[in-house]
C-alpha cells in the first residue's frame, strides 16, 4: 500500500500522510450489490437516543462490505481475484473473488495480492500468499493476517 507524505508547510500538514490507492484495480467500480448492505449511523447516541458520546456523527454515508472470514463452506475449491477494493468501514483493502460457479465474495487482500491470482482455501491447500488454512495447519513463523 503506497503513502504519500506531505511537505510540513503549515503546522497541520506536518507528519501528514495518506494512501495513494495505487493498489487499487479500478479506481471507479462501485462494490458488489450483493455484498453490500445499508450501515446505520449512530451518531454518540444509545438506543433511547441520547447522546452519549459527544461530539460524533456527520460523515460520507458508508455502505457495509460483507466479507467472508471464515471461507469454510467452499474447502479445495479455487477462486480467482478479480479486483482489490477500498472499503471505506476498514483500513485494509479488500478482494473480490469469484469460484468457478460464479460465486462472488469479498475477502480481506494482503499485502501482495493482485488481481488474477487464485486462492483456495480448506485444510489441504497450499501455504501461499492469499491462502486459508487452519492455523494447526501453518508452519510455525510464517507470517499470518486477520
């Protein structure tokens, strides 16, 4: 993930910093309907509707991403990576996959993970970049996310 850093012109522009997207596929495309559902502000207020937590709320409307954690119910079947998206609710990158029936799903993108690759999943795949396995499955001091 690219950062771009600013120049200290101004005392707020000092140690400013933020993502250049370059890692993104397409920069335009809008999320998958079907993994997204509406995300409710809440704004510092309880379920009474009380503030509760001051000075919150305001924002860009934010569409929630669903990601699939677990990747349990499609063990040895591979997908291809067909794009990494910014979800706006997360600081990490997210990757859309589709398995060879043309079942979509988002799924966290490590860092190296680009469109075209393929991931699987399930106790018997491979130990490679974008992989899930069981973590009795991973060798001791490879480096593992989420």
């Amino acid at each position: 993930m690219g950062i771009r850093y600013y120049k200290p012109t101004s005392p707020g522009r000092r140690n400013a910093s933020v993502s250049d997207f370059s890692e993104l596929t397409d920069k335009n495309k809008k999320p998958e309907k079907r993994l997204t559902e509406p995300l409710k502000k809440k704004g510092g207020r309880n379920n009474q509707g009380f503030i509760t937590a001051r000075h919150r709320g305001g924002g860009h409307k934010r569409m929630y991403r669903i990601i699939d954690f677990r990747r349990n119910d499609r063990d040895g079947t591979p997908a291809e990576v067909t794009h990494i998206e910014y979800d706006p609710n997360r600081s990490a990158r997210i990757a859309l996959i589709v398995y060879p029936d043309g079942v979509k799903r988002y799924i966290l993108a490590p860092d190296g993970l680009k469109a075209g690759m393929t991931v699987t999943s399930g106790p018997n795949a491979e130990t490679r970049l974008g992989n899930c396995l069981p973590l009795s499955k991973i060798p001791t001091g490879l480096t593992i996310h989420n």
